[in-house]
C-alpha cells in the first residue's frame, strides 16, 4: 500500500514537471518575437557563457536558449569572426 502511494505521489510529481518544463520554450518565443537585438562579432575564446557573462545577463540559460534560436544553432560551438545577433536586452 505505501509503495502504490509512494508511486502515486511520484508521478504527480513527474507529470507536474514534465508539464512546466514543456510550456517554458513558448513563453521563451514570445520573448524572441519582440526583442532588440545587437550584433557580436566573435572573439577567441568566446563562449556563450562567457558573452552572457560580459554583457551582464543574468539569466545564461534563457540568454543562451535566444542566441541560439536568433542564430539557428543547433550547437555552441561559435568561430572566431562568426557575427551572433544577441538579445540588447531580456
């Protein structure tokens, strides 16, 4: 009986998280829709943690999720001379 429970009990909460986590990227493409955007030429050593870092975001997982969306990258991986168009502000 505590086993059914405990399995009840996690599934709810699997389902609750499973549920969040799938509504997150459409609030994120409404946010892409209406953005200013800037152009960042690439430098070595770049990495998008570190461009989220020295333009202050502080949310790197949002501002990376945009990057790559706004540039249509499947990877992080950037070139030296690549030109990112990154979010001016979020």
């Amino acid at each position: 009986m505590k086993l059914k429970i405990k399995l009840i009990v996690f599934l709810y909460f699997l389902s609750t998280f499973l549920i969040a986590g799938a509504k997150t990227p459409l609030e994120n493409m409404e946010i892409i829709e209406n953005i200013q955007t800037i152009e960042y030429k690439i430098k070595n050593g770049d990495t998008l943690w570190t461009i989220a870092s020295e333009f202050n975001y502080t949310n790197y997982e949002k501002f990376i999720y945009i990057v790559k969306n706004l540039n249509n990258l499947d990877e992080s991986l950037l070139l030296v001379d690549q030109v990112l168009i990154l979010p001016a502000n979020i």
